[in-house]
C-alpha cells in the first residue's frame, strides 16, 4: 500500500525553510505556510528536487490581505503539498513561476483577471477567460465585487484576437 | 513564409467552442496559440453564492461528458473538509458509476477520433455500444447524462439488486466488443501509420506542463489519482494501470482503450463485492476549515478545494478540470508535424476541438484554411494512405 | 419562390449546430441522434459544417460575453428563411447560472427563436421531437 506521507520530505523542508509552517490536514493532504517572498524557491524547491507536479493554484481573497495557494502533487506518495502564502492588499505582488514551470502559465493569467493580483516576471499576462469587453480593473472573484456586470453593456460585434 | 491558420470557435462535431491559431510554414505546424473563454460560465463565483448541497448539481453541469467527476471530486473535498467518509455501500456505487462513465467517455473519444481520420465507420460502431450504457445511467438514475449519483456523505441513489444482471449482461457484451474495436483499431495498417509516431509529447514536457490521465500515461508518466490516492472503494478491487511511454497518438488511444477492460474489471469485482447498508452517512454542518478532492475523470485528475467558514455556502470553490492543464501541451505536441496530422494531435489530449468554417474573416496576406477543410485533408491523406496499403 | 425555399427546407433541413458556452451534454445528444439507434439522416436530417448551408441553427449553452458576438455572426451568415431551435434548459432560460458575471441571458433577447426544448439535456427523442414540430410551424 501507499506509505501516509513521506516524512523525509517534511523533515527536509523543516532544515531548508524554517520559516515555514507546516499543517497536516489528513494523511495525505498538508498546508506549508510561507511568507511571500519564499515562494518562488519553495515551490523550485518541490518541482525541481522533490518532482513534485504542479496541479493547480487557488487565490482567495481574505480580511487580511489576498492569499495565493499553490497545490503541488507528489505523485509516489499521492501527498498533495499546499503552499500558501498571504498577499497583502496594498501591493498585490508576487514572483510568477511560469518561468520554470509552464504549468503555472495559464492558472497565473486566471489568478490575473479573476483576483488582480500581479505576477511578477510572467511572460504573457493577458487574460485568459473573460470576453475582451470586459474591464481588466474589474475582478469579480473579489470580497467588494457587487455584481457590477449589470451595469456592462452588452457587446454585440468583436474581431477575432 | 508565415502563415495562420485558425480553428474554431464553432464547429459541427466537437463539444466546446475554442480558438486555435496554427502557425504554419508550408505544410509544417511551426507554433500554436490557443484562445479559450467562449465556455466561461463563472462556475467558481457562481458556486459561492449556492448551499453546499446545490453546488453538487452546480458542478456536475460543468462538463456533460465527466458529469459524475466533477460532483465526485467535489463530495470528497467537502468530506474532506468535514472529516466524514461515505458508508461503503455508497463507495462502491460511486465506484461504479465513476467507472461506468470512463467506458462511455472513452468510447466517445474512440469515435471522435475515427470521424477525424475519416473512419466514420469507427465513430458508428462504437458510438452503437455506447448506447446501451446510457440505458443503464437511465436505469439507475433517471436521467442519461447528469446523473446526480453524489451527495455529500454518500450517493443519492441505490443500485437494486434486479439491475445488477442488467449491467452484467452489458458488461459481457462490452467485454467483447472492447476487444474487437481494440483488435480492430491497433491492428489497421492505415489507421496505425496515421497515429504512430505523430504528435509525440515527451516525458520532460508532460511533467513541465503537468498533464494529467491518459494523456501523461501515453508519454510513460504514470499519475493515476485511483493508484496513488486511493478513495473510496479503488484500493479494494484488483486492476491494472495503463502506461506507454511512446508519446504519440497511438499510445494515447491504446491507453483509453485498454483502460476500458481495466474498467469493466473495477465494475465487476465491485457488483460482486458490494456490501450491503445505507447509502449515506447524515452531515448537519460543514465545520470551518478546508478540503481537497481527487477524483480520477477520464481525461484525468480533477481537483477541487474548498473553504468553509461554517456557514451554509463555501467561501472558495477552486475547480480544476484536467483539459485545463493538458490542452496548453498542445503547443509542443503540434510542433513541427503536417497540417493534415493538426486536427488529429489536437483531438488527442481528448480536449474540445473544434473544426468548422470560421465565423470570421481574415485579414489580407492570411490564407484562409478552415476547420473543414482541415477536416478533408486529415481524410485525404487517410485516403492515400488507404490506397498505398491496398497495393 | 419563397414557398419553393421553405418546400426544400421542410423536405430535407439541413442543421448547423452552435455551441455557446455549453456543458456538451446537449452537444453530445445531437450527435448521438445521428448515430444507428436514431440516424435521423434517413429523414434527410444533415448536420452541416458551415452555417452558410444551413436552414436550421440548433443552439445548445448559455450565452456568455464572448460567445454572444459569434452566435450572433452565425445568425447573420446563416440564409433565411431559417428556424432556430434552442436545445436545453440553459437556452431556455439561464439555468442556474443566472447569477454568474459571465452570462447575459437567454436566446430569445438576441434571436428570434423558433422552438425551445428544455430538459438537461433533453432526450434525442425530445431533440428529433422539437425540430419536427418547428417544421410543421412552417
């Protein structure tokens, strides 16, 4: 059967990081809590050294400031490692990893137009889902977003990108 | 000399509305960017403002074909979340029915995929077979597609004891039927040598892009979320997980097709094995706190996260389909292959392909090539093919 | 010569199918009325790749911002007289995505329909049903 999770690659993030918080939920679901800027090596760190796969990122816009989680998946150990970190709302920043990681390409530009929140270095930050009408200082994923497509007019012609 | 050729949005065969722009030098695929949000619905703000019962019917209506994943992924992220597990009897029929929809979503595939190298013979036949399957969901839960099998805390409807021979009766006949279009599709010369050995995805690139189900086991990268995450009843039946490390189409399409028998096995030891009892365990209340549910769809993993505040509606639903991670590895697969293979390699990611007339005129200095035609040279070069073989 | 269009239309239809922004399930079952249980080609039922030889525009899915303009195009390139025929609940109405930012509601605010046929998804049955019952409108 599968081994719970695999303790070495706890115990390694708990030398290499030290500032981060590790929760474990279930079996095979644990929570690292890093600050911001740690981000980027981190999940280097998972990709890179642990070949743990990418599977998606989640933002969530909270009372303190905008949190970002990145899901990674250690596929051996079926663990799912989630990194998150707090954004705060005064400087919605954060270093993009599509630069080694193409997964996080398309989930970064959702992220973008959904919550507004800036990545850093990332090659292409359009909007990936919206229609091109749609105002890119609108993020209806957001606490403050009252359904204020109401008020949008409705496009009825566009050329094709 | 550069040129674009766009697919989509609309098109007569396949499901979603998507844009491709193939990039191309002479015959020669150079490039391609996609462009997707013609099927954005808002499901994730949408989800947050419906009780944690009806976002269960909310996702199944994300997709028609993996109608029982997204619910599946779903109940297990708010069990997660709420630490409650499904009786077993519940995690048996939910077993089945998630295998029962891998066969007909697969078998979906196998047609589309005939229709596009112009085996329209192909798409009848196992599109035939198919049929009786949707019986069988309509049997159990009254409806074809959009079943509605999953509740939080277990399945919603039963399987009675006098629909069990019905679905032994149609697993016989899929057993042999599997095993005939598996003989008859890998042992084609044409249909091999317009699958063999195009649109290869390498092993580095499937990890880079994070592909998922049968698209990363064609290309030798073994993720099943049923093998290294057991849920519900995968970790009590005996089966076998589908790998070929060739890359290109043809190991795709062995893959889905070999995993059709693994499935059959899953269904039969788990009719066989179901215990009896309820089908569902009570939950009162989501407590604050987190989830994440896997389930393993038939285009791959699907992931949901969840956050409660205690309240009656989820704060966050993240939903992650796995067409979402594996079309963008369309970019490297389609490199560097002819246009005629395109409408072939794209389809193989099992993805919303779309070929039809566009809907929009191009720009001067562009040639204009559509979907269909696309469509007539993948069946033109079929056809060469075809002749060379009968010589 | 208008009877003479509409003759050939009720003789033979020849369907263009749109998907807006769809689950596929009613895009599935329309395929699905094409193959051996229904085959509603022996009716002369033809399902199309251009709009452009079309008499009837099967539309399944809600309508969302960026699909609205190019639903809208292939009305415009489809030859009238034509039927439009809304697969599903979603067309009907807006299901329930009503609330969603993305969705600017149902059919009938942009085009004129001809026939609705709720259900998610409607049976083929129900499908064959519908677009019999709007040629007999004709």
């Amino acid at each position: 059967m599968k081994k719970e999770y695999s303790k070495e690659i706890l115990d390694e993030i708990g030398a290499k990081f030290p500032q981060a918080s590790v929760k474990i939920h279930a079996p095979r679901r644990t929570y690292i809590r890093v600050p911001r800027d740690d981000v980027y090596g981190f999940a280097k760190f998972l990709f890179e050294e642990k070949e743990c796969r990418l599977s998606i990122a989640t933002g969530i816009d909270k009372r303190d400031g905008m949190e970002i989680i990145y899901h990674f998946s250690h596929d051996p150990s079926g663990t799912y490692y989630s990194i998150k970190t707090l954004v705060p709302k005064d400087d919605l920043k954060i270093k993009s990893l599509a630069d080694f990681l193409p997964a996080a390409n398309w989930i970064e530009r959702e992220i973008h137009e959904l919550l507004g929140i800036d990545f850093v270095g990332h090659p292409n930050l359009i909007p990936l889902l919206t229609a091109e009408t749609w105002p890119g200082d609108l993020h209806p994923l957001r606490r403050d977003y009252a359904d204020e497509h109401k008020d949008l007019k409705v496009e009825k012609s566009t050329e094709e990108r | 000399m550069k040129r674009i050729v766009p697919i989509g949005p609309y098109h007569p065969l396949q499901e979603e509305p998507e844009f491709f722009k193939l990039i191309v030098e002479g015959e020669k695929v150079v490039d391609l960017e996609i462009n997707i949000g013609y099927n954005h619905r808002g499901h994730e703000f949408v989800a947050q403002k419906m009780t944690w019962d009806q976002v269960t019917f909310l996702v199944e209506r994300i997709c028609g074909i993996c109608s029982d994943s997204h619910p599946y992924a779903y109940v297990l992220a708010v069990e997660d979340a709420a630490h409650v597990t499904a009786p077993p009897r519940a995690q048996y029929i939910r077993t089945i029915i998630g295998e029962l929809e891998r066969i007909h979503s697969h078998y979906l595939w196998v047609g589309l995929a005939g229709h596009f190298i112009g085996y329209n013979t192909v798409w009848m036949w196992v599109w035939r077979y198919r049929e009786p399957l949707l019986d069988i969901f309509e049997l159990i839960m009254g409806n074809r597609n959009h079943y509605a099998i999953n509740k939080v805390g277990g399945a919603r409807r039963d399987i009675l004891p006098e629909h069990y021979s019905k679905i032994e009766k149609y697993l016989d006949l899929l057993e042999e039927k599997n095993t005939m279009f598996t003989k008859a599709v890998l042992d084609d010369p044409v249909i091999r040598a317009r699958l063999e050995g195009v649109g290869i995805l390498s092993k580095e690139d499937a990890v880079a892009y994070g592909v998922l189900g049968p698209t990363a086991r064609g290309s030798g990268y073994a993720t099943d979320v049923r093998k290294d995450d057991p849920y519900d009843a995968y970790d009590k039946v005996d089966w076998n997980e589908i790998v070929f490390d060739e890359g290109d189409v043809l190991a795709k399409a062995k893959v889905r097709l070999l995993e059709c028998s693994e499935s059959i096995k899953i269904v039969r030891q788990c009719l066989r094995n179901m215990p009896d009892g309820p089908i569902e365990t009570r939950v009162d209340e989501i407590p604050p706190g987190e989830g994440i549910g896997r389930h393993e769809a038939p285009r791959g993993e699907v992931f949901h996260y969840v956050r409660s505040d205690g309240s009656n509606m989820p704060v966050r639903h993240k939903i992650r389909a796995p067409s979402f991670m594996n079309i963008p590895s369309n970019v490297v697969a389609v490199r560097g292959y002819s246009i005629a293979d395109a409408a072939l390699v794209l389809a193989a990611v099992d993805p919303c392909y779309c070929c039809t007339e566009r809907t929009v005129v191009l720009r001067n200095g562009k040639r204009e090539l559509t979907g269909k035609d696309m469509l007539r040279l993948s069946w033109r070069k079929t056809e060469r093919l075809r002749r060379r073989y009968r010589r | 010569m208008a009877n003479a269009k509409l003759w050939g239309l009720k003789k033979s239809p020849w369907v263009f199918h749109v998907a807006a922004a769809s689950c596929n399930n009613c895009d599935i079952e329309i395929l699905d009325i094409l193959t051996p249980r229904w085959d509603v080609e022996r009716f002369g039922i033809v399902l199309v790749g251009s709009p452009r030889h079309a008499d009837a525009l099967l539309v399944t899915g809600v309508l969302n911002r960026k699909s609205l303009p190019r639903v809208l195009r292939v009305y415009e390139q489809t030859p009238k007289p034509c039927l439009v025929i809304c697969v599903g609940t979603c067309t009907c109405d807006t299901h329930m995505f009503a609330p969603s930012y993305n969705v600017v509601g149902p059919y009938d605010k942009y085009l004129p329909v001809d026939v609705y046929i709720p259900g998610c998804p409607p049976k083929p049955e129900a499908i064959i049903s519908g677009v019999v019952k709007a040629l007999k409108r004709l």
